[in-house]
C-alpha cells in the first residue's frame, strides 16, 4: 500500500516523487512500461515533522542501512532485523534497558520515515566565500556588481571567511590582511597553475607541498592558520571573517578599475576566466579538508586568453552556436570542457563548490562550465547585466536568512541502499560518483552511475536528483513476488553540513509494493505520477540530446506513442474509440509542450542558454521543473475572478489580462481594450476604482511567485500587439495560425507558425496508438 501523502506538495515529509508508486516485478514488465522507473528526491527538503535526534544512529552490521519504521523489533530479546538483508542487530547497551512496544525511539514510529541525526560534539566550522570578479567590463557595470559584492558581505554571518579575486588580462588575488595597504598577488593569464603552484607563489605552501588549515580559537573568532615544515603562514592574509574584512573589502573594491590592458580596435578584451577560477580554487585548497567553500564566479564575457578559452580575441570569429557544435566548427569547446572537467575533479575532491553569475548580452561559456557547476552542485544565474533585476536580486537571495534563506549547505554524500532485487542504474542532476561500486550497482549506466554514493559538494533546500532504478529479481524471489503482494524498500542517507556549519545525517526510508503488470495494469496505472514522469522524461531527453546524432523528437513520439498503446482503451484501427485513463490522461498534453519546450528546440537559443535551462531543470524540485515545461496562466477580467486558463492562443481576450509563470520569466500580458483604458489612464480616476485594481491583481501574485523563486525570474510586462508579446505567444498552443484566420473569435489572436497544434497532436497519436 502507497505512504499516506505520497502526492502531498512535493512530496511530503520525504521530499520524494516516483515516476511509478508500484512497480513491476520482472525486468522485462519494466522495461514495457516506457517511462522509466525513477525518484526525485530533493534530500535536505525542510519540513516542519522532521525530527532532530542528537545521537548517533543505529546501523545495520551487514548492510549499513539505519534503523528504520520498517525494521522489525523483538523486544523481548532487544534486536531489530534489517528489511534490507535481514540481518539480526542487536541494540546497544543505551538502547536495551528503555526500548518496548510502547517505548520507541523516534525512527521506529511509522510517521517519521525521514528523521535528522545531529552531531552536536562536533566544533562547527566556518563557510569560506570566494568572490571571482571579471573586471573587463565597462565602468558602469563594474560599478553595479561591486555594489552588489558589498551588500553581500554585510548579509554574511561574521564568522565566514571572505576572499577577493579580481582579473582580466591577468589575474590578482587580493591580500585582505594586509592593511598598510593594497597588496597584490599577479598570475599569467595565458598559463594553467596547477594548486601546488599556486600555494607556492601565495607564500602559503614551502617546497609545493600542500598546506593544512588548522582552526585555532582566539575570542569569539575563528584564527585559521597553515602549517608548513614547522613554519607557521597565516592564510588570513587571503581569508578573512566578515566581520573584520568590510573596511579592507570596500576599499579594494573603491579602488578596482576596468581592466587596463588596452584592446585593439576589431579585437575583444583578453579575459583569462579559466586561470582565474584555477587560482580560485587552488586558494580555497589550502582550506583545512571538510571546510565547506563556495568559489562565486562573477563573469561578464568570455574567456579569450589562457586555459578555458571559448573565443579567439579578433570580434571576426563568432561565439560557436548550436549550429557549429553540430558541425564540430567550434575549434574551442572541447578544449575547454576538458579543462573545467578537470577542475572539477580538484574542486569535487576537496569539497568545494563554483557558483556562476553570467551578465553579458553575449555568451560568457556557461556551456563549457557547466561540467564544473554541475558536478559541484553549484548555483548559476544568467543575466543581461549587472544591474538587472534577474542577477541583483539572484545574488542578494544566496546571502540573506530566515524565511528567504536558500539553506546554502556543503561537504554533502548522498547514498542509496535498497532490496536485492532493485539496481541502481545511476543520477542526474547536481552531483558526481564517488565509485562506491556494489551489487546494487546496475549493468545499464543513466548519467551519474556505476555507483551507489554520490557527493554533493553545495546543496541547498531545493536541491533535487533524478535516480534510475532497474528490476532485477532473483528466481527464487520471482517466485515470491507472483504470489504474493510484498513490498520493496529503499533507504537514502545524505550527510551534509547545514548552514552554521554542523553536521546532519537526513535518513528518508521508504516501502512500496510490487505489482504483477501483465495481470493488474489498472493497479499499476494507480500509482502513476503524471508530473514526475514529464519531469523524468525531461531530464533524461536533455541528458540523450548531447549524444551525437541523437533525435530528440522522434525518440518522444515514439515512446509516447508505446505508452498509450499499452495503457490506452480502444478498438484496434478505430481512433474515435481511443480513450487513456485518467492517471494518464494529462501526460501526453506535458510531451506536447517538452516537444516544444527551450529543452527541446535549441534553434532560438544560444549553447549558453540552452545549458542555462538544462542544468536549472536538473537540479528544481518536480513543481517547478514541470512549470518549466508548460507553464502556467491565469486570467483576470471584470466577469470572474482569477482563475486557470487554458495554455492556449483563444485564451486572449482584448478585456482580460494574463498572468503567464513559465519560471524563467513571469507575463503580464494586457488584451487589447484593458491597455487601451490604461494608456488612457482611467486606473487614476476614483469612479473606476475596480479597474485600478484589475490591474494591480496580477502584479501583486507576481511579486509573490518571484519572492519564492531562485533564480529570480524576469519579469514581463507587455501588450497585445506589442513586440513582447512574443514572451506568452512562444508558450501557447498555436490552435489559431495564419492558416486558420476565418475562425479566430473577435478580440483573440493568432500565431504566425506551422507547429501543429494540440488538437492535431492529439489526433495523430490517437491514430498511430491504435496501430500499433
């Protein structure tokens, strides 16, 4: 029987949504399904049920599951038996004397399948924040983001370490401690470091051989100092807590000019981004192992000198496209994808994170960092500029407290244990294999695979991964299976140091049953989640498509078409018969819009984008990715009140307005008449007090969809008719085309396009469906 709340917001009290909720009992009924058997679990999910136990928890001897709702309990000879191996524990001493039937622990009671163990004997340790800031840009962008960097530094608990790294042509880190004044650490920018070179020239590592940061307490701060072949080097020259480092900051960042190095005419400016973020992170190495670190890359152009470049410095070679990557036309790609692959695995091992905030009308290379913003599980922003609302609030969003708070963690591992007969086929979404390799471990790889641990350098509330799942049942267990409705488990541990800097272990356990397929697809079709499976089907299309020659639509019609083959009711060649269930009756509406989608069509959009929208689909919870794949719209108007409407061109009306969210950008589109009275300014007269606030109705539910949202989406405010109009027209169903004119309603609109509409679409898979 399926949990209670399973469907309850994003996933109840254990952040977890299947794709199915029963699964099938042999591989191949798994394999016959079409959608893949899949979780995402966003693993430091807050909720207010979530229990704090401060103790260290029970293991299992044989398997290292932790005790759970499901363990059964002999209390009268004090062992527990693990539901995964059925091994037989003991409890321990502390436990034995208290434990009973009316006496449980915590993790035993059956509403607390996801509990959190702190360790409260462990000194917490002190985030160190890394700014990286691109100075080849001009003097008023420059002036917005060192606005923004001083902000962010009275937002910072006093204990955080705070660092500066500023570069263009060359690259200079900035020695805070020093305050006779400003000192300056220069590297080439045409040259790769690697970390012991970078300690070396720092002063902070004698002979390349690499320091340890040892925390040493001096009042209410943190002194961290790095110890070499008995000589003591304070690495607070370069880190320095908040609390101390405000005057010497400001200063550095009054003085800081645009890059100086002069840039030819026809030519752009030598930017060395890739050896500045090598530097970085050689710096943040000299950290004692386990600090958690965030290097905040603050990037507006591409790199066009040393390790990372993206673009030749003459402006008569373009910034690659879809189109030359196609093409293998892009000299510089996958030069630099190797590059920051490689710096990942150095920031991957030392626990450290790259948060990326690209400002530029141009591309800046996102698609050739995204390996090392994924794997570090970092946060990335993309923007027009500096002073855009999109980057400014963004970047104020990953410092502030409290409610807004992103609950910025570090250090985490994520592992998954499950029953013999269930093979992990791998990840997707923010994290990297630590080839923890295992009977667990699936033949058949999907993204992150081969393993059954994954580390998760920064996480966050938000924070989701994709796992795939694979059937792979025993003979003697097949048998158990077809007669009998047992149930599987899987357990997820994630150890992760919070925001003040403890250590947590979240533990998330749970049981599903299985489901003869062949025989009871109804049963099946009870647990299927339409949402998870649009979002899965999603995250894996995204993860295909950078596979050579792979099509993406083809390979989406062709499974949709299977899936309703299967599941669907009809008389074989009779498509007026074809009925789908409504467990699955929305799905093929979500494959319209994925068809369509930024994740799908990448002509419109640049390899910058295209890797922007992806790597933001791979890491949001289900809620959000699948407003990422239809978005949603509201109408207003004097007749009714806010409501749902249809994602669709005769949704306009010249006396409505709609509120479009598609998550990267919310729309307040005017109809035609509500502009015209508005233009005329009849909001400001008191007689028409209830078309004032008409008006006002959807900007206030903008405000609240942008204030919960990161990153921040951009917001849009247009007319029908006018230019930006095309940011809700691009979403809607084009059921009204220049073909179709004579049948659009008086006020409505039409879309110039030859997309078949939803009605068509819908057509043509009821024919092909009943064929098959």
């Amino acid at each position: 029987m399926m949990d209670a709340g399973i469907m309850e917001g994003e996933g109840g009290i254990d952040g977890i949504r299947m794709t199915w909720n029963s699964w099938p009992t042999t591989k191949l009924d798994a394999h016959k399904i079409i959608i893949p058997i899949a979780i995402s679990i966003s693993p430091i999910k807050s909720h207010s049920d979530i229990q704090i136990l401060p103790y260290i928890p029970l293991r299992c001897k044989t398997c290292s599951c932790i005790l759970n709702p499901f363990s059964r309990v002999d209390f009268s000879v004090k062992i527990w038996i693990c539901p995964f191996c059925f091994h037989r524990n003991q409890f321990p001493p502390h436990y034995s004397p208290m434990i009973s039937d009316i006496n449980l622990p915590a993790e035993l009671y059956p509403h607390f399948t996801t509990v959190e163990y702190s360790f409260p004997s462990q000194i917490p340790s002190c985030p160190v924040f890394l700014f990286v800031l691109d100075s080849c840009i001009i003097n008023e962008e420059l002036e917005f983001v060192k606005s923004a960097i001083k902000q962010a530094i009275t937002l910072l608990p006093d204990n955080a370490l705070v660092g500066f790294i500023s570069f263009g042509t060359q690259v200079q880190v900035h020695e805070l401690g020093f305050s006779d004044l400003s000192k300056v650490y220069v590297f080439r920018g045409n040259k790769e470091f690697s970390k012991e070179e970078v300690l070396d020239q720092l002063g902070l590592s004698s002979f390349g051989q690499r320091g340890i940061v040892q925390p040493k307490a001096a009042g209410n701060s943190i002194d961290h100092q790095l110890n070499n072949n008995n000589s003591v080097v304070s690495i607070n020259r370069f880190l320095l807590p908040a609390s101390d480092c405000q005057y010497a900051l400001d200063l550095v960042l009054d003085e800081l000019q645009p890059d100086q190095w002069p840039v030819e005419t026809g030519h752009r400016a030598l930017r060395c981004t890739g050896v500045a973020l090598n530097v970085a992170a050689g710096l943040v190495g000299a950290c004692l192992p386990g600090t958690g670190a965030r290097i905040i890359a603050l990037v507006g152009g591409p790199c066009t000198e040393g390790p990372g470049t993206i673009v030749s410095k003459e402006l008569s070679e373009p910034i690659r496209s879809h189109k030359d990557l196609d093409k293998d036309a892009a000299p510089h790609f996958y030069k630099a994808v190797k590059f920051y692959a490689n710096l990942s695995k150095q920031l991957v091992t030392q626990g450290h994170v790259l948060d990326l905030f690209a400002s530029a009308l141009d591309q800046v290379g996102v698609a050739e960092m995204k390996v090392v913003v994924e794997k570090t599980g970092g946060l990335v922003v993309l923007a027009e500029s500096f002073g855009h609302p999109v980057f400014k609030d963004s970047f104020k969003r990953i410092f502030e407290d409290g409610e807004q708070s992103l609950g910025l963690s570090f250090n985490g591992t994520f592992e998954v244990n499950c029953s013999k007969d269930i093979k992990i086929q791998g990840i997707i979404g923010p994290c990297t294999s630590l080839e923890k390799k295992g009977s667990s471990c699936a033949d058949t790889v999907i993204g992150q695979g081969n393993t059954t641990a994954w580390k998760l350098c920064g996480l966050d509330r938000s924070t989701s991964l994709t796992v795939f799942f694979d059937i792979s049942p025993t003979s003697e267990r097949l048998n158990s299976l077809e007669t009998s409705n047992s149930q599987f488990y899987l357990q997820f541990q994630t150890n992760y140091q919070n925001p003040e800097g403890q250590q947590r272990l979240r533990v998330t356990t749970v049981a599903r049953k299985w489901v003869d397929s062949t025989a009871n697809p109804e049963e099946l079709l009870e647990g299927f989640d339409q949402e998870t499976a649009a979002v899965v089907m999603a995250r894996l299309t995204s993860l295909k498509m950078e596979e050579e020659g792979f099509d993406a639509t083809r390979w989406l019609d062709r499974s949709l078409i299977r899936l309703c083959s299967i599941f669907g009711d009809y008389r074989k060649d009779d498509p007026s018969s074809f009925i789908l269930n409504p467990s699955i009756s929305i799905f093929p509406e979500f494959m319209f819009n994925l068809r369509r989608s930024q994740f799908i069509q990448v002509f419109n959009n640049s390899p910058d984008e295209t890797a922007y929208f992806r790597m933001l689909l791979n890491r949001e919870n289900v809620t959000n990715a699948v407003v990422m794949i239809q978005p949603s719209l509201i109408a207003y108007s004097f007749s009714a009140p806010p409501a749902p409407a249809l994602l669709d061109v005769a949704s306009i009306a010249a006396d409505r307005i709609l509120l479009l969210d598609s998550y990267f950008s919310v729309v307040i589109f005017h109809g035609l008449t509500i502009a015209q009275w508005r233009n005329m300014g009849y909001q400001n007269e008191p007689e028409h007090k209830a078309f004032s606030l008409l008006l006002e109705a959807p900007h206030e539910e903008a405000k609240l969809i942008i204030k919960d949202r990161f990153p921040v989406p951009r917001l849009v405010v247009c007319d029908q008719h006018g230019s930006q109009a095309r940011f809700l027209l691009a979403k809607l169903n084009p059921s009204a085309t220049y073909n179709t004119v004579q049948d659009v309603a008086a006020g409505s609109d039409i879309i110039f396009t030859d997309d078949v509409s939803l009605q068509v679409f819908f057509e043509h898979l009821q024919r092909l469906a009943v064929q098959s």
